[in-house]
C-alpha cells in the first residue's frame, strides 16, 4: 500500500519513483490493502464485504450503486426489494405462497393437486358454462345427504321421491249429530303420521291425524255420519 503524503518535494530521487509506483498499484488494485494517508473522495473496492467504498470525512463509507448505474440503491434486501419494485410474492417460497386481495385477469387454466381452499365464502360466480370436463361432487350440489334412492328438487334438497309407503283406513260409530270429539284406531299403525294424509272421510266430516295410531273427527253436524270410514295415505320420501 501506497503512502499518499509522498512524494514530496524533499523526497530523494532514488525513493521518488517508488512511492508514484506503489501509488500506481493502489489504483490499479482499487486499493486491494487500505492507503496510508487516504485522500478524501477516493473510491476502492472493498473484497471482503465486495462492495465499493468512498472515503468521506475521514471514514471509508459504503457506496450505493443506483438503479441508474446498475446496482439497487440499498443495503438491505428489503430495501432492494422496493426499489426493485419486487413485493410480498418475492419472500415466498414457491410451496408455500399467501395471496390476499387483487384480481387475477386473463387465466386460461388453472389446476390444482390438492384442494383449494381459502378463507370467506371461497371460490364464487364460477360461470358453469366454463366447466368443460370433471364431476361436480353431489354434496356441492344441494342440501341433505345424496345417495341412490334421492334425487335433487328444484328448492337444492336432497329428497327422496314421494311414494306410497302405507295405505291404512279408520272406520267406527259415531252420533249422527255430535258436539265431542272422537278418536278411531289407524289400521294398519302409521309409520310416521307426519308424512301421512288423509284423502277420504265418508259423509264429508272433518278428520284429522294426531299420531301414528288414531285420527280425530271433531263435532259434526252431518246427520248421518253413525257409521264412518277414513282412507289414509302414508308417503315415504
């Protein structure tokens, strides 16, 4: 390394080439080894931490390379980052990226091996039209547990077909004109009378089913209503 003090005017002549040589090599070598006697504003290359350095008030201090001269105009990753102008999708791996907000616009395709998943309400407005192969799992479609005995009613229930199950009937005596209430036995008993109708009462009296094993027929006033008969209809679905 190269005293930059020398030479001077009293320097003797057998030592004057030697310090402009030595001085010679400090530039050419971007002062490989710190100068002795440093001018202000002189530039090295600093090997160890490889970046440049300016010598300013006495201090060797690191030199930005601007965007401009090739370099980032930062001393931090981060701060490369954002004058890059590379966001949060720069510090991702690519196994492992979160996505919050915007738009993605153009996308021709999109595949997944796994399940996409996503706080919220997840993937909306898909336009069915746009589905051109795969199934879509039936659980998608409708409310209630799919299998092969249901189908799909317009109102996204699951439902099975409404078929006849049971046909029962109620038969019995009452007054011709009466102010009580009778009850008369379901034969055979209902599975479950809420799924049951009645779809005929002799002598148009009013009937009504109130469990699995009786209907009741309130006050009447049809005259000839001694003798009764009630069809029932229990539907399975």
């Amino acid at each position: 390394m190269a005293d930059w003090a020398l030479p001077t005017l009293t320097s003797t002549y057998a030592n004057f080439l030697d310090y402009l040589a030595a001085r010679d090599l400090d530039v050419a070598k971007m002062f490989v080894a710190l100068p002795t006697n440093p001018v202000a504003d002189m530039m090295r290359y600093d090997r160890t931490g490889n970046k440049f350095q300016e010598y300013l008030a006495g201090v060797w201090t690191d030199k930005l390379l601007s965007l401009a001269g090739g370099g980032t105009g930062a001393n931090t990753a981060a701060n490369a980052r954002t004058n890059l102008g590379i966001g949060t999708l720069g510090v991702q791996d690519f196994n492992n990226v979160t996505i919050t907000g915007g738009v993605i616009s153009g996308l021709g395709s999109l595949q997944s091996n796994g399940v996409i998943s996503g706080p919220g309400s997840g993937i909306t407005a898909i336009n069915a039209a746009n589905i051109a192969t795969g199934l879509v799992n039936p659980l998608r479609l409708g409310t209630g547990t799919p299998n092969n005995t249901k189908f799909l009613r317009g109102d996204g229930l699951w439902i099975k077909p409404a078929m006849v199950k049971t046909v029962a009937k109620a038969t019995g005596t009452m007054t011709p004109v009466g102010t009580t209430t009778y009850n008369f036995t379901v034969t055979p008993t209902l599975t479950d009378y809420t799924k049951a109708v009645i779809v005929y009462a002799s002598a148009g009296l009013l009937a009504n089913l109130i469990s699995n094993t009786q209907v009741a027929v309130g006050p009447h006033s049809v005259s000839n209503a001694s003798d009764i008969v009630i069809h029932i209809v229990e539907f399975d679905y």
